[in-house]
C-alpha cells in the first residue's frame, strides 16, 4: 500500500529530497544482485511483498527495519537457504551474473559457493580452527595440496583480521574462540572459498561492543574484495559500516537509498520514525 | 484485608503435610524397588556363585585292558560312582589315540559327578550312606575337593550338571550378536538418516514414524514369527542358526537403532546444518561431514543399548529354534547354536537339582555382559556429551 508513497527504489531516484552528498554520483557501482518482483510466501502468510532492489558490487549494503520486516528471510532468499525450510514459495527474479538464481537448473550448490554466508550466532563446525577453514575449499576442490591448503587457511585468517591470535593454536576446536573470535572465524570460513557476496544476518547481535567494533571494521575492509549485505537492527551500525542503506518494513521495502542521504534526509516519514526511534 | 503468618500458616500446614506424604509414597517406592533388586541379586549370587566351584576328586587312574573297552574299569569300583561320567567316558577314547597310555596308571585330579557336588555344597543330594561316609573319608584326606569351575567357561552344554558350560551357547551369542549389527546398524542407520534429514515432512512419513514407533513395542515373539514365515520357510535359512537367529533380532533391534539414531540427529543443533549449508554443502555433504559424526556417540549409544535387549531375548529365537542341545562350540554362522539366555531357558527345564546353580551361573555371565554393554553405553554418552 506504501508502494506509490515510497520513491523508485534504485540507488539515486529519490529527487524530491535532492541531497548534495550522495555517494552514488562519484562512484559508479557495478551490479551484483537484482531483484524484481520478488515474492515470498510463508505457507498462506505473504512474508515479501513485490521487492525491487539492485545490489551493487563491492559495497556494503545494510537492510534495516524492525523486527518481522522480512529483511533476514529477503537476505536467505539471496543464497536460497530459504530451499530449507518446505512451507516457503517463492515468486519473481533474483539474477546474479545474468542468472535467475530460483531457477531449478541453478544448482543451490553452486550459488552458496558464490554467496556466502555468517550468521547471527557465530556457528564454527565443531572441528580445528584449522579444518573450520580448509574443509569448505577442500570440498569445492579449490586447493588440492597440503601447502597450497595452509597457504589458503592462513590468507583467510588474515583477510578476517584472526590470524595473529589463532596461529598457534590452529588444532585447537573453533568453538574454543570467545564469541567475537569465533564469529570472525565464520567470516574467514566464508571467504575461504572466495565467493562474490557475503550475506550477514546480524553477524554482531550476540557480540559485546568491542568485538562489534572489529567486525565493522572488518566489513569496511572486506568490501574491497567482496558484496557484502548485512541485516542489522542497530542503527548506528548501518550509518556506520553501510554505503547503501535498505529500509524494510511489513514485507516491503519502503526507502533504499545511500546511507548518509537515508539518515541525514529520510525520504518517507516511516523511514525517517524508525531512524530517530520512534518505532522498531 | 491482609492475613498474618500465623493465619496463612496454618492453610499452608494441610498443603505440606500433603507434600510430604507424597514424598515418603514416593520413596516408599523406590526403596520397595531397591529392595526387590537386592533380593534378586543376593538370590542370583548365591545361588549362581556356587556354579562357578566344582568338586573334584583324586583318583588312581589304570589303563588296563578293560578300561580300553569300559572306562570305569580303570577305577576302583567305589570310587567309580564318585566320577563325573563324562571322564569315564573319555578313558577308552584317550587310550584309543594314545596307545601307549595301556598299562600305565597315574594319580590325577577328575571331576567328580553331580552328587559329590551337591554333597560337599550342603545341597540336595543322591549319595546312600556308604558313599557319604566315603566321600567324608576323602574329604578328610584331601582326595575331595571344590576348585575353580574351569570347566564351565571351556565347555558347551552337557547331559551331566558337573560337564556343563556355557562357552558354546557364549559364542552362539556373539555370533548372533555380529549378524543382527551387520544388519541392523546400517540399515537402521540410514533409515533414520533420510527421514530425519532427506524425506519431506508429509503424512506418509508421518505414518512411517508411527510404524516405526509401534514396531519397536511390538510383543518380540511375533517378531520370531516373522522370522519363521519369512527366513526359514520363504528364504530357506537354515534353522537354529546364527545367522537365521541374528536376522530375526536384527528385525527387533531396527526400530530401537532408528528410534534412537533420529534422536541424536535431532540434538545436533540446526546452526551447524546450516553453516554447512553456507558454505555449499550438498545434502549428503552435510550429513556425512557434520551431522553424522556429531550424532555418533548418541547413535552407538542407542545401538548398544538395543544390542543389550536383543542379547537377553528369548523368545524370538525359541521360535527360530534356537534352543537345542548344542554341546559343542559352533564355527560358522549356518549351524545350529543356541545363546546364552536360550542356554539359561534350557538349564531351567532340567530336572536335575544341580542345574540350579548353572542355571543361576548363567544369569549371572549374561547379567555381567549386559551391565558391562549398558555402562559402555553410559560411557560414551558421557564422554562425548557437548554442548552448543
């Protein structure tokens, strides 16, 4: 019922709030995802309602809204973890590299190879800091030898900011880590297979302020390397770590927009209510 | 208006003494149980611990001429009656495969027969007069003896009390045991593997779960029917078996390893399942590399577990024909043999007094394996506890 009230949703049609620090006019963003018309139903339930959004490479878009806004289930929609759950129907276009990602010849497989994911509890495999790593490259026969497999896990724990405090310990059980380690230790796992998009599904929500802090950190350096969408409720975040900004709300997407317009000049009075707090 | 402690008090003294009462009821129980437990071990142990100590006696063996013929000959005549039968027996058998044995004698430890036995042990017995002064002679000079029951652990069955062991009926257990996990483990395995993680949640196998469910209170001796019906008269497995015997457990068995398999695959949380999935696991990939070694420990522990009550059925198996005379030690799986609960059954049904103890002895071997299977499964549970 918003749809006519919210503006186009594409990166820089929001005119009727003309903002002179708009990112999008010096950096022009490739595109990563697309979505068209996207549709989810939760059994009889309509949990998505016709979502239009362009995803752009290299970036870090952050989807907020309060809670039951559809913002997790559109992120899972993005490596169809959604697949798992039975009473799920999906309809409309999510294309990635020119490729409907919902149809049945895309193989799951592969798109999670390409779309990784860290989730809202850090979830380490039970096994070696070391195996938590190599066991996904080894499995997609990404690394072959033994050198080339340490070479990879070390580049991962790096790239994740982890290395220096797990490497001598890397026989050790992921689920040693405290909280924020083993949260980064799923970020590394989940770049160790070098995919295109990292999904985030409020990757800091179970961590102290600290940790927090080096995981946002952490997304600002990652997003030289990769796509990185993250679902978060904390609103400082989103205006700290994100260039675009999505605003979801009852299944829709009422405001997308970059992320210093979204917060400095809302465009839609329910974006602009969420923002300063008044609801969510 | 408010009350005062004293007032609310004495409402509450009716609800405590109430409480209270449910209490001692309820320990009341539990020491009732433990006492009937006692009794039963402290019965089984002192009537089985006997078993485990058999009279033997010294005599002058001859190997003459008609000892070659008839055992009995080599012995002094009173002394004969004394003798286990089975030794008597064994005289013309020795001197057969060992010619040179003729015209020597040698003084040697025998086992003496069920009678001296039940004497020296303050049981029933069937000596006349002589014989028991006789046998107090004996005593008196040490001829007479209660040793280590070796006997019982290196033998099969046996017509004589004294020359019974259970060892045939030991290895016919492990024999069924080895059959009935080769089949039940892996297909009960699988089976809760892809209706816990692979089939879709629809009535048909919801009403698999409730059959699966049902089956695992199904009476065991109907599962021996269908042992009967279908391996031995359809597929013509010969019967008294191991093997015939095991594929009739391994039915009973199925539904407690599928049971508890389902169950430790539930436990393992579904964060893992999903980890696995984002980093692009395959369906199998997840099970085989996350779940499974995760739900192992809870997996073996469910099987031991079932391994343990198929162990101590009967009643299937008397079906398959399992309880025979079996007195010699089986080699392959398509022999007759019998187990250790059947061997008990068949010990129980003798007439003769001094099967008693062997009967109880029995219990206690079967007894000692099952706790000792239940705590390795205890065991493992504890070890491998986890938590997320």
């Amino acid at each position: 019922m918003n749809m006519q009230a919210a503006p186009r949703q594409t990166i820089g049609a929001a005119p009727e709030v003309g903002q002179p620090h708009t990112r999008n006019e010096s950096a022009c963003h490739d595109l990563s995802i697309r979505v068209r018309d996207l549709n989810l139903w939760y059994g009889e339930s309509q949990a998505l309602k016709g979502l239009n959004i362009d995803l752009f490479q290299k970036n870090v878009t952050a989807l907020i809204g309060p809670s039951g806004c559809g913002k997790s289930t559109f992120l899972r929609c993005l490596n169809r973890m959604n697949d798992l759950i039975p009473s799920v129907r999906i309809e409309g276009l999510v294309e990635m590299d020119g490729r409907d990602v919902n149809q049945v010849k895309m193989d799951e497989v592969a798109l999670r190879r390409r779309v990784g994911m860290v989730f809202q509890k850090p979830n380490p495999f039970p096994k070696s800091i070391y195996e938590n790593i190599a066991y996904a490259p080894r499995m997609h026969d990404l690394v072959s030898r033994k050198p080339e497999q340490d070479e990879l896990v070390e580049k991962a724990l790096r790239d994740a900011g982890l290395w220096e405090e797990v490497k001598d310990k890397l026989h050790q059980p992921g689920t040693s880590l405290s909280g924020g380690q083993q949260q980064r230790l799923c970020i590394a796992r989940a770049i160790a297979v070098q995919p295109d998009v990292i999904l985030m599904d409020e990757p800091t929500s179970a961590l102290d302020p600290i940790s927090t802090a080096t995981i946002e950190d952490l997304m600002d350096r990652l997003k030289e390397q990769f796509t990185i969408i993250t679902v978060t409720h904390n609103m400082q975040q989103a205006a700290r770590v994100a260039d675009y900004t999505a605003f979801f709300h009852l299944g829709e997407i009422i405001e997308y927009n970059d992320t210093k317009t979204m917060f400095a000049n809302p465009a839609t009075k329910k974006a602009e209510d969420y923002i300063t707090g008044r609801y969510g | 208006m408010s009350q005062t402690f004293d007032e609310i008090s004495s409402q509450l003294r009716k609800r405590h003494r109430r409480s209270a009462r449910l209490k001692w009821i309820s320990m009341g129980a539990l020491g009732l149980a433990g006492l009937f437990l006692l009794w039963f071990f402290s019965d089984m142990l002192g009537k089985g611990l006997p078993a485990f100590q058999q009279a033997q006696i010294q005599v002058e063996v001859d190997y003459n001429e008609d000892a070659s013929r008839m055992g009995r000959a080599a012995l002094d005549p009173d002394l004969s009656r004394l003798v286990s039968r089975t030794f008597e027996r064994m005289i013309p058998v020795q001197i057969r495969e060992n010619p040179e044995l003729l015209g020597t004698s040698e003084t040697r430890w025998v086992l003496a027969n069920a009678q001296v036995d039940q004497y020296l042990k303050g049981h029933r017995h069937k000596l006349n007069e002589q014989q028991v002064v006789l046998v107090d002679e004996l005593l008196a000079e040490g001829r007479v003896e209660l040793k280590f029951n070796t006997n019982f652990f290196t033998t099969g069955d046996s017509k004589m009390a004294e020359a019974s062991g259970i060892l045939s009926a030991a290895v016919g257990t492990v024999m069924t045991m080895l059959v009935t996990l080769a089949i039940a483990f892996p297909i009960g395995v699988m089976t809760a593997v892809y209706l816990e993680e692979f089939a879709p949640d629809n009535r048909f196998t919801q009403l698999i779960e409730i059959n699966i469910n049902n089956l695992a209170a199904i009476p065991s001796i109907l599962f021996g029917l269908l042992g009967l019906a279908i391996f031995i008269n359809f597929f013509g497995v010969p019967r008294s078996t191991p093997l015939v015997g095991g594929m009739t457990l391994a039915l009973m068995t199925l539904p407690v390893i599928i049971i508890a398999t389902r169950t430790a695959l539930r436990s393992v949380p579904d964060s893992i399942r999903h980890a696995a999935f984002g980093v692009g696991c395959s369906r199998w990939q997840v099970v085989r590399d996350h779940v499974l070694p995760l739900a192992m420990p809870g997996i073996m522990t469910g099987s031991i577990i079932g391994l343990a009550q198929a162990m101590g059925e009967t009643a299937p198996l008397i079906i398959v024909g399992m309880v025979a005379f079996i007195p010699d030690v089986g080699a392959s799986f398509t022999e007759a043999a019998t187990v250790l609960p059947a061997q008990i059954f068949t010990w129980a049904g003798e007439p003769e007094k001094a099967f008693v103890e062997k009967t109880a002895g029995g219990i206690l071997v079967l007894l000692t394996i099952l706790i000792f299977l239940n705590a390795t499964a205890v065991i493992l549970r504890k070890k491998f506890e986890r938590r997320w």
